[in-house]
C-alpha cells in the first residue's frame, strides 16, 4: 500500500492559511489602533479565572478607564478625524469577520 501526498495541494492550503491568519491579525489590531484613535479605548472588566491567570482589581479596572477616558480628552484628533477613525475600526473588524466566514465556507462548502 502506498501513500502519495499532493504537495501542490499541501503548499496551497499553507500558504491560504498563512495569508488568511496574517490579514485577520493585521485587520485586527489595526481596527483596536483605530478604535484607541478614536477614543474608546477598550477596557475589559475583570473576570473571576483559576489561580493560575492573575485578574485585575476593581481599583486598577477604575484606574485604566479612568486613564482612557484621561487620553480621549487629550485626542489631538478633531471631531471629525474620530469618527473617521471609529469607522476605520469598524471596517477592519467587518473585514476580519469576513475573512473567517469565507474560511470557514471554503472548508465547508468548498471542498
């Protein structure tokens, strides 16, 4: 019994998976820059994990939106430049969600 392996077909979904996990990485973090840019500066409250993941105090969760709230109003940017930039945000994580739904219709429809 012998085994062939297709390496055209291998090195084609190697390089589609490598693309689509840089452009949802790039879009990503591009979207929170644009979304810090913007002024609303993700705070995430903290969640109650195992011993092993240290969580952030109540104290330091007010101290962080208190900083974030402190850093919009310091904005450079005009009114019109934040929305432009919330926008921004807001087509990158369209785009990220896009790109995982075609990877994921590709690997259920397409095969």
């Amino acid at each position: 019994m012998s085994v062939d392996i297709d390496w055209s077909a291998f090195l084609q979904v190697f390089l589609a998976a490598l693309i689509g996990a840089c452009a949802v990485v790039t879009f990503y973090s591009l979207g929170l820059r644009l979304l810090v840019r913007s002024g609303r500066a993700p705070v995430v409250s903290p969640a109650e994990f195992t011993d092993a993941i240290t969580v952030i105090t109540e104290k330091e969760l007010r101290r962080a939106a208190k900083q974030a709230a402190k850093a919009a109003k310091k904005s450079p940017l005009t009114e019109g430049q934040r929305r432009i930039a919330l926008l921004g945000a807001y087509g990158c994580f369209a785009l990220c969600a896009v790109a995982v739904v075609a990877g994921i219709l590709i690997i259920v429809v397409g095969h």
